[in-house]
C-alpha cells in the first residue's frame, strides 16, 4: 500500500518520531511517500535525518510560481473541485489567527500535493499535527485527493480549537491519531459523540536501535539532564529556578539543558545571574547519538513542562532504565509512575520540582536499579514502535477500504 505523509517541516530535530514511524511503515511493507512544505535547507545533524531529506518532496522549494503552476493546472483539469476548495478556505480562515491570504495559499499548496500523491499513486494521506499541515490535508482531499488522517500530539492544538476547525478536521477525516488518552480525551471535547471511534490512540515509539544493548546498571552520579527545545513550553526557566533552590541548599548535582532555541539567551542570563554556572550547562542542538550519550551519562531525566503532548524523549530515557523527574501534566503521568518509574510533581511549582529532584538524588542505588527496570519495562510493552506502527498502518489499510475505525 502507498501512503503519503504530509508535515510542515521535514526533516527536523524535533520530529524524530516522525522518520522512526515512517521507517517502521516501510519494515512493515508500506510504501512511504514524504511530502513537506519545508526542510530542504534546514540545517540537520544527524546522518538518519540527512538522509531523509534527500527522499522527501517540497512544497515550497519553488516559492509561489511552482505553486501557481499546480493552480492553474488544477483550474483546468478539476475547476469545480477547486471551486470547493476555495470555499473551504475561505471557511477555515474565519476565527483564525491567519487570514484568508494564508488559507489561499494553502489550496496552493494542496494543489501540489494532490498532484503528487495521484502521481506516487498514494491511496491514503496522513498529515502531522492538528494545525495547518491537517488543512492542506483536508483541502486536498476536497480537491478530490486521497482520503486522510492526522495526527495530533498536543498542546497547541487543545489551545487554539476553534480557530484551527479541529471540529471540522475531524469530521471530514477518515480517522485521527491521538498519541495518549489524555490527548484523544481532548479531542473528544471537539468532535461530535458520533465521530468518536475515528479518535484512535497509537503511541509514539521508540525503535530496538535506539535501547539495544542499553547500559544495565543505573547510574549514581549526580548529573540530571534535561532533553528538549529551549521554548516557553518545556519550563526551563522554572527548572532553574529549582536548581537555585538546590545549589542554596548545598546539593551537589549537575544539570544539563540538552537543546536549543529561542529561550536560550534568557536561559543564560539566568544561570548568570543565579551564580549557576557551576551547576547548569547548556549543550545546543545535538544529534540522537549524543541524546543517548548523555542520558547514559546521567542519573535521571527532567521534565520540566507546562505543556505538552508526550515527549519522546522520555520514552528513551525510560528505555535506557533512566527514571524521570516529571510534571503532572497531559500524557507523562500516563507513563511515568511516581515512586516506580520515576518522580512526578506539580506544574508551575518550583518547590515541588526541587523536591522531586531532591528526592531523585537522594535515590540509592538499588532504588535507582529498580525504578529503571520498571521504567523500561513500561516503554517496551506501550511505545514499541513496530507494534504501534502495525496499529497506525491497519487503519490506513481501513481508511483506503472506506471502512470506519
């Protein structure tokens, strides 16, 4: 079978879900076309990502002439459909943070996509994300492209509902992705009672490469890590807050921000005016090998978010038996077990996230043995990538049949 993956950004540092699941897919049988809008000239580091750039097609790589190309094209051989289609944006704009201009353009860019995916011969389109790749994906399919599906992850669609027309999205998919209960429970509050058996949860997964051979003994050192983008989000600031509050008490322990982004610089005034620079370092972006490096390297892992879907990054730490420090938030709890698996504490709380990093460091040895064999245990059984793959791929085989989830 033919699937057409649509995302926004592809490859990306962040999206390596993304290529394990598509890769999985492919294991699996399934020919995996990838379609994105952009991301052949991000800047990428790892050798896996590097490669999936040079397989995937851009939208945008042409600017507007390539897609007022597929415009006119699509005037010409489905005038109707595109008719429709523009009505669909124009409904889609309405309440949302971008205005028509936007929506026009992505009956472009679902012009270009439809054309590609008639021409890979994909029977099914699967888009990432609830926000503007579900759009193109839904224009496409009333432009009269292959039926479709999206994932959502959280949390930026559950803030914005309205304005994006989850609702909508929802109704005119064949099925949609939500990657726990918590988030399919959001989804639940925007789709109609009768839509509710398209909402199907699967997993992100983590793949065999990734814990194969994975160090067995727990490590005591005093070094967390942190894995993430440096963005409002993930909590950093709060999580050096937190840290303050350790190195006051004359903790001994190490922190490292492991990531990147827009927060950085605020993140390194912090540490500089806290007097932290003993205690916290950041690394920038890093590759998934180093990923791993570094959660080997360390005691546990931080999770210091006010929003989230569900990280990935605690599925493979929890599979390298490295428990997390987490906050009680969307799916983590769902995975993360305090006192078994981990140590869970409110959102928004540096004091209660000081105290579970207290709590983490005050762990023995043997505490830390037996929260790690826990931790990986629950990853193996609930986010193994070629079971969750098998899921997702079942209800593409359904939604090409025309059969309901």
């Amino acid at each position: 079978m033919q699937v057409a993956y649509f995302v926004n950004q592809y490859p990306k540092v962040s999206h390596t879900f993304i290529r394990r699941e598509i890769l999985a897919l492919e294991q699996q049988g399934f020919a995996v076309q990838r379609i994105a809008l952009r991301g052949w000239d991000a800047d990428v580091v790892d050798p896996a990502d590097r490669a999936e750039r040079e397989r995937t097609q851009y939208v945008l790589r042409h600017g507007l002439r390539g897609l007022a190309a597929a415009v006119l094209r699509a005037a010409w051989r489905r005038p109707a459909r595109l008719l429709r289609s523009l009505r669909w944006a124009v409904r889609l704009s309405r309440h949302n943070e971008r205005g028509l201009p936007y929506h026009l353009i992505y009956v472009a860019e679902a012009c270009r996509v439809v054309e590609w995916a008639e021409a890979g011969g994909a029977t099914h389109l699967h888009a990432h994300f609830g926000t503007n790749s579900a759009e193109v994906a839904l224009l496409a399919r009333v432009l009269g492209g292959p039926t479709y599906s999206f994932t959502v992850h959280g949390p930026e669609e559950f803030d914005k509902p309205q304005g994006i027309h989850l609702s909508e999205k929802i109704a005119q998919s064949s099925f949609v992705v939500a990657i726990s209960s918590f988030c399919r429970s959001q989804l639940y509050r925007w789709a109609q009672p009768a839509q509710w058996n398209k909402i199907q949860v699967v997993r992100c997964g983590v793949e065999a490469e990734f814990h194969a051979e994975a160090q067995t003994a727990a490590n005591t050192s005093r070094q967390l890590v942190c894995v993430g983008r440096l963005s409002e989000q993930k909590g950093h600031l709060l999580l050096i807050e937190a840290a303050h509050i350790l190195a006051l008490e004359g903790e001994a322990f190490s922190l490292v921000l492991a990531g990147d982004g827009e927060l950085r610089a605020a993140l390194e005034a912090e540490i500089n005016r806290r007097g932290l620079q003993p205690f916290v370092t950041i690394t920038g972006w890093i590759d998934s090998a180093q990923v791993r490096r570094f959660m080997l390297a360390s005691r546990a892992l931080v999770v210091s978010s006010f929003a989230e879907g569900l990280p990935v990054v605690v599925m493979e730490a929890m599979t390298l038996r490295r428990p997390v420090i987490g906050t009680l938030i969307a799916g983590i709890p769902e995975l993360v077990e305090d006192g078994r698996s981990g140590w869970l504490c409110a959102a928004g709380d540096a004091v209660a996230l000081a105290s579970a990093m207290r709590r983490c460091l005050a762990a023995d040895e043997a505490d830390l043995v037996r929260m790690g064999e826990q931790a990986r245990a629950a990853v193996l059984e609930r986010h193994d990538v070629r079971h969750e793959a098998a899921r997702l791929g079942a209800l593409f085989r359904d939604a090409a049949a025309g059969a309901r989830p």
